[in-house]
C-alpha cells in the first residue's frame, strides 16, 4: 500500500488516503492513438507533422564494449532545466489550432513521466518528483527542476551504453546527430485523457521500436520498465541489447510488446495491469485534489516509506503564451477582444492572460 499524502494550504483540502499497490486494471480501458510528430533540434522544435526518424536495421552480429570512449560523456538530458521537456509538448500544442486540441483532456505531460509513476509498483526504491498544476480543468505534470536521480557515474555509463547501442540498429537521423523525433498521442486510461509525447526511437516500416539495454541477467525485471515505456506510447517492438556488468554487449532480443507480460511476468514478479492501474490511481487522485489554480509538487522518496507527498508550491510553470493559448481555445471570443484592447490601449501581452480571467 502507497499512503498520498496532501498537505494542507489555502488552495488544497487536508487530504489522506491509501491508494493500493496492486490497483487491478483491464486493458480493454486503455487506447493509445498517434496523433502528431515533432522533430527536436537543438532545443528548438520543428518540422511540426513530418519529423524524420530514424530507422531500424537489425543487428549484425558483432559483439562490443558500449561503454567504449565513455571518458568526457555529457548526458544532455541531465542538463536541461526541469520544464524544457514539457516545454516542448506544449510548443507542439500552440502551434495546432485552437479547436483541435484539448478537448476533452484532463492531463498533459511526458510519456516519461506516467512510465516513472506506473513502475513505482515494481521499483519501489526509485524517488521522482514533479510540478504539478490544474489549469482550466486541465493537470499539467512538468519534471521538477531541483530533482535528478543521483547522477552516479554507473548511470551516466547507462545512458552512454543505451545511446551507442541504439545507434548501432538505427540509421543516421535526416535531420542531423542532434535531432530527435517525438511522437503526440492521446493516451486513454480509463475515464481520464492524456496527452502525451515521448521520443521514437526509430521506426521499423510504419511501425515504432523502442531500444533498450540491460544486464543479461535482470532482463526479467529490467523489462517491465521499457514495456511499459513502450505501452504508452503504442509501439510495437521492444529490443533489448543485453550485456554484462562491464557493459559488454553480448546478444540483442526482439520482442513483441502485446506479448511481453504473458513472457515474462511471472519470472520477474511484476504486473502489468497493476502499473497501468497505480498511473491511474495516482491521476484520479490528482483530479480529485488539485483545484481549479492550484500548484504543488508531486514527490515520492523512494525506499520502505510508501509515501507520496502533495505540497502547495506558488509558482506557476505554464508560460503567458500558453495560458493565453489555453484560455482562447475555451473563449475565443473574448481572447479576441482583450487583444483588441492590447492594440488600442498598449496593454503588454504579459497581462493577456491574467486579463482574460477576470470577471468581465
């Protein structure tokens, strides 16, 4: 059993209740649809609809060391601030029209993010911490800029050795060594909406392959994570370079997704439907307690505590661009005419947003 804990601030009720570990789910309540891309260069968002991706070639055989020229590794990721990776998703989402999008949904975030949440069930000792806010009747869910994950050099040699092996299945990116392509889906998990991206890895014809590596000998745990990660965002392959202690490659699987829970489950001591049913738990909780306006960080410490906590924060990680966004695709009409106004009156674009929430 997992305790959510809510803290109690002027915007959120004193709240506690327990929210099961093992939360039985039917996948019959969960679909997953694409529908948009996006291509990430340098930091910047393009190519909105037809990013490249990479695609994937089998492997040849050769074994290797995939931590070979590790010394000076960088892992980029590691360095972005907290809220660029949501960022980018809500670029995305400003740049479609106002109707199409949002309706209906009740959290957006990363695909990550619900993959971090979902694998609590089976990784209890792993902390996470995120920013969280309901806007208009909408969750967002943002990476928390203080946390990391304890960036020890064993985890950077992790992510070096996942981007080597990817690079020896996948065919150079159109776009350049430093484009990466991402899908948008709507993601269905029971009564609640979300919409997600998460980066693909490559493409395998018209279908998505997620790339992976882990310890030969823990592929059976190891792989409830990349399943899940891959679940999400509806890919059908999941490939796995499995080595050993010193990151030498020794033999590459490839498995189907839908079939992975029946395969390996029962070895690895973990349920699929349990993880997809803890995201959902945790989602449901969030409706219920977040209010209209209200900011807090989700976090959960990781080890024997079993605690989510829930605290009040002030600080709101939605830009004025987006709220603004927001706003016009639920009354655009009187978007319009603030606006209006702005050109008249001199008004700053700064205050569109607080403008278009006031009381008319």
């Amino acid at each position: 059993r997992i305790q959510i804990l809510f803290e109690t601030k002027s915007v959120m009720t004193a709240n506690s209740f327990t929210v099961l570990r093992e939360c039985e789910f039917d996948f019959a309540s969960f679909s997953v649809a694409v529908i948009g891309n996006y291509a990430l260069n340098n930091g910047a968002v393009e190519k909105i609809g037809e990013a490249p991706f990479k695609m994937y070639k089998p492997w040849n055989g050769v074994k290797t060391n995939l931590v070979d020229g590790f010394q000076g590794y960088v892992d980029t990721a590691a360095r972005e601030d907290g809220h660029a990776a949501l960022d980018e998703l809500l670029s995305w989402i400003q740049r479609r029209p106002y109707d199409l999008f949002l309706e209906n949904v009740n959290v957006v975030c990363k695909r990550g993010i619900l993959r971090r949440i979902g694998s609590t069930v089976s990784c209890k000792w792993e902390s996470w911490k995120y920013k969280v806010c309901r806007y208009h009747g909408i969750i967002f869910i943002s990476d928390h800029a203080s946390h990391n994950d304890g960036n020890t050099e064993h985890l950077q040699k992790c992510y070096f050795s996942g981007e080597v092996f990817e690079d020896l299945l996948t065919t150079v990116h159109a776009g350049g060594n430093n484009c990466k392509s991402y899908a948008v889906a709507e993601c269905q998990l029971k009564d609640i909406k979300c919409l997600i991206a998460g980066e693909v890895d490559c493409r395998d014809n018209d279908h998505y392959v997620e790339i992976k590596t882990a310890q030969a000998s823990q592929i059976s745990v190891r792989i409830a994570k990349g399943w899940l990660q891959a679940a999400l965002l509806g890919n059908d392959k999941l490939v796995y370079g499995l080595r050993d202690e010193e990151f030498n490659l020794s033999s590459v699987v490839e498995e189907t997704v839908g079939e992975i829970p029946g395969k390996y489950e029962k070895k690895g001591k973990w349920r699929g439907t349990y993880m997809f049913g803890f995201i959902h738990a945790v989602l449901q909780a969030l409706q219920n307690t977040v209010p209209e306006g209200g900011i807090c960080t989700l976090s959960y410490d990781g080890g024997d505590s079993y605690q989510i906590t829930l605290h009040h924060e002030e600080d709101m990680f939605l830009g004025d661009e987006f709220q603004r966004f927001v706003i016009k695709s639920k009354d655009k009409e009187r978007v319009d005419e603030i606006e209006g106004r702005w050109k008249v009156d001199g008004i700053g674009p700064e205050h569109i947003a607080k403008l278009c929430l006031q009381p008319e």
